[in-house]
C-alpha cells in the first residue's frame, strides 16, 4: 500500500475516532457535572453537530475539511475557555487531555486533507505547475549552459 493511501486511511480513521468520542464524551462529563456553566453551554450546543459533522465526513468526502475545521474551532475554543475560566474543575482534566489529543489528531487528519487537495488543484490545472515540469526542455537546457 502506497504512504499516501495509508496517511488517507489514517485521516479518515481520525476523522471517525474524534466523531464518536464526540458524541459520547459531553453526555459523560454533564452528567458528571464536571464542566462549568459556561463550557457546559459550549459543549451541548456544538458538541452534537461537530460529532454528526465528522462522522457523516467519513463517508462523504466533500465534508471532510470543513467538519475537520468546525472540529478543530471547536475543540480550541473550548481549551481556550477552559484555559481562561478560573479555578475549573480538577475532574475535568482528563476530558481537557483527551480534547487536546484529539485537537492534534483533527490537525493532522486535516494537513492530509490540505494536502489532497492541493495536489488535486495542481493536477487538475487550477495552480500552475513549476517551470521544470511545464517546460523541461526549456529548463534544463537553460540550467546547462
């Protein structure tokens, strides 16, 4: 299998992973009544449409940078707040771990992504190719003398 393929499949994967814990994790931590108001009013209003989000993005592809963004503003939002609220539950420390690993994980699923895409922008003729691909002659003529 090809590296590219493999770092596809891994994104994918990643996009699927923080989608379910998503769904699950806000339900656990209400219920818990770790989170404070202000993060406990963040977390139930984009929670559930961050998770349904990534996980329609596995199957389609059209969706998966623009959940993967929403995902990645959301979750640093919520480490921003989490950071700047005062005296946070210790309770919530693992969930802010996890949030901080999956943030990670959301940024690298959405590298491959960027990445997909330009190479397909480049392969379709919407950015222009470098002068040594467009004209090789020209070029390494040019080089050599």
């Amino acid at each position: 299998m090809p590296a590219y393929e493999l770092l596809h499949r891994c994104a994918v994967a990643f996009l699927l992973l923080a989608g379910v814990l998503t769904a699950v994790m806000p339900a656990d931590w209400l219920a818990a009544g770790t989170l404070p108001a202000g993060l406990a009013v963040h977390r139930q209003l984009l929670a559930g449409l961050t998770a349904v989000g990534l996980i329609v993005a596995v199957a389609v592809p059209s969706w998966r940078m623009p959940a993967a963004a929403a995902a990645i503003v959301s979750r640093t939002a919520f480490l921003i707040i989490d950071a700047a609220l005062p005296g946070t539950a210790p309770a919530l420390a693992g969930p802010v771990a996890l949030e901080a690993v999956l943030l990670v994980l959301l940024l690298a699923a959405a590298a491959v992504f960027a990445r997909e895409a330009w190479q397909e922008a480049r392969w379709n003729g919407v950015l222009p190719l470098p002068l040594e691909m467009r004209c090789p002659r020209r070029f390494h003529a040019r080089s050599a003398g």
